[in-house]
C-alpha cells in the first residue's frame, strides 16, 4: 500500500497562485510580500495541509517565528494560583485577540509565558537563547524589575501599558487620565454630590493614573476630597471594595470603579443593599469590556481600545525584530466614554 505524499512548497504554490519563491518567502517570515499574498499563501497552506519544516526554518532565518506574550507580576510566584485570574478576565482574551489580528497573517506563533518573582531571569535567558523572537508584556507592578531587564539584554519587547521608571523600551497605552475625567464629567453633569472611587492596584501606573485623572477633575468640579478603596481588578474585589465604601460613607451617590469586572462587583453590593442604579447612586467602570455590556443595567464605561492597542503593539515589536536598530517609541490612544444605563 502506498503511503500518501506529504505537501510541498510546489503544491502550496500551485494552489495560492504565486511562485515557490513567494511561499517560501512569506513562510519565512520576510515581510516586504504584499498582505494580499500573505492571505493568499496562508489560506493554501490550510487547503493543503502543508506543515512547514520549523528547525529548517529557524536554521535559514534564526528566528523561531514564535512572539512570547508575557503576563508578569513582581508579587507573586511561578506557582502561584493567583495568576490563573488572568484566563477569567476579558482583558487578556482582548489582548490575545488583537495581537493575533497581525501576528496570524505574518505567520507568527504566539507564546504564553506567566512570570511571577521568581521566574525573570530564566525567561531573560530563554529569549535569549531563541525560544522566542521577542516578547509582549502585560501587567506590571511598580517594581517590576522586568522593563530593565528586557533592555539590559537588547531583546525586542514592547509593554501595554506604560513602565512605572523611565526605561528605553516601547510601550503602547491609553490616556487613563483623560478617561477618568471623561467619567468625572459624565457624573458631574448629573449633580452627584457624594463621588467615591474603587481602584485598581495602588503599584500599577493605570491605576495611579485613574484614580489622579478623576480627583484631579472632580477637584474642578468643587470636590477637593473623594474617597477611595482599592481591589485588584475582579468582581470578588470590587465587591469587597463597595461594601467598605457603603460602610464608610454611607450617602455617596456616585462611584467610579477602575476596571468593569469590579464595577459587576460594585453593582452586586448596591443592589443587595437595595440602592437604585442609577437614581441612588450612578456607576462609571472602565474598559468597555463584554463585562460591562453583561453587567445589569449596562454599565456607563470609559473605552479602552485593546485590541487596537494590543495590534499597535505586535507591529511596533516585529518592526524592532526586523531591525534592531529601529527607535524606541510610544504610541497613546485617547479615550471616549459609552454611555449606558448606569448614568
């Protein structure tokens, strides 16, 4: 019985329509082919099945065609449970969503690298040694030494979310301060007396900057003080947090929550404690997540536009991989406030 022949780089061409030059070309990972083709060559490869020889690959290009998304936290450790809150949170399935809309097409594989305290070194070391071209990275406390570790070793890397310390590596971010004034404004124009916040982390620069945004606004509205309690960004948090805030000040009437999954929490806790939504007291969460769409009423929420930023930063790092020498940059989006039922 005869064993069935195993594709080519001639069959995939044949189907695509171009040369064996120009798969070659785009299975490599060179970038100067025309996006039509990209497309073109990607959807032969799937019709025939054609599995590219990776070791040859890396052998010709020294590059592995993988890009590490890295989720790191100072705080904890490499086997620590706390981590696996990242798969529950919108956040990351955004983000993975929209680095895949160019690293796909570019025939790029992506990498999940969860990196707690004790693990920055050893993944220094394995990009350094190839394992990856280079590396996104996500969720950065204050004294998270990886920033600098990253430059120090001349890997190409770009941040979502800005570095706490002037560090020369890219970064991509939103303007968190004009967003909470955005949501400042929205509760302001509603005569809210009473305003309260429930932040993120107090180390994470998003956080710093939102919770500084809305007193900053709020202080132009006449509020020189707002309370503030602080979660770490799921539901169980901005619960907790609500019911210290209710407990506190009991009369508050408004509250800006740092991230929507908190807001959910927030919700919950008016709701028992039999406070109207928005007539008792209004609600401003941040992101514009599926959470905030999910959340009854709908949630008023400050826009973070992830899976732009999360692309913006795939292209920013495959540009470094390409050259090296390419400049260190920064690219912030601006926010918008959507408007739901909780205002």
């Amino acid at each position: 019985m005869q064993s069935q022949r195993l594709p080519t780089l001639e069959d995939v061409a044949r189907v695509a329509g171009v040369s064996r030059a120009t798969v070659s070309r785009v299975i490599n990972g060179i970038r100067n082919v025309d996006p039509l083709l990209h497309e073109q060559v990607w959807s032969a490869v799937d019709q025939t099945g054609y599995v590219p020889n990776r070791l040859a690959r890396s052998l010709v290009t020294r590059r592995t065609g993988t890009v590490a998304l890295v989720v790191s936290d100072s705080e904890t450790h490499d086997d620590d449970p706390f981590m696996s809150r990242f798969f529950s949170d919108p956040y990351f399935g955004r983000v993975v969503g929209g680095l895949m809309s160019v690293l796909r097409p570019a025939g790029i594989q992506l990498a999940l690298q969860m990196v707690g305290a004790d693990g920055h070194r050893r993944l220094i070391g394995d990009l350094r040694n190839g394992q990856a071209d280079g590396a996104v990275v996500l969720s950065l406390p204050a004294r998270d030494p990886l920033p600098a570790l990253l430059a120090e070793a001349a890997i190409p890397a770009v941040l979502i979310g800005r570095p706490a310390q002037p560090v020369p590596i890219s970064y991509v971010d939103l303007d968190n301060e004009a967003g909470a004034a955005l949501a400042a404004a929205r509760l302001a124009a509603h005569d809210r007396r009473r305003p309260a916040i429930i932040s993120g982390p107090a180390d994470v620069p998003a956080s710093v900057d939102r919770i500084s945004g809305f007193r900053r606004a709020m202080a132009r509205h006449g509020h020189p003080w707002v309370p503030l309690e602080s979660g770490n960004f799921t539901q169980e948090s901005g619960e907790q947090a609500m019911r210290a805030l209710l407990a506190a000040h009991p009369g508050l009437d408004a509250i800006f929550v740092a991230n929507d999954l908190m807001a959910l929490g927030a919700l919950l806790v008016l709701r028992d404690a039999g406070l109207r939504v928005p007539q008792d007291v209004a609600v401003v969460g941040f992101d514009d997540s599926s959470a905030a769409v999910a959340a009854r009423p709908a949630l008023t929420t400050v826009r973070l536009p992830l899976e732009d930023m999360a692309a913006e930063a795939a292209r920013l790092l495959l540009a470094r991989v390409d050259d090296p020498g390419v400049r260190v940059t920064s690219v912030i989006y601006e926010p918008t406030l959507v408007v739901r039922e909780t205002t």
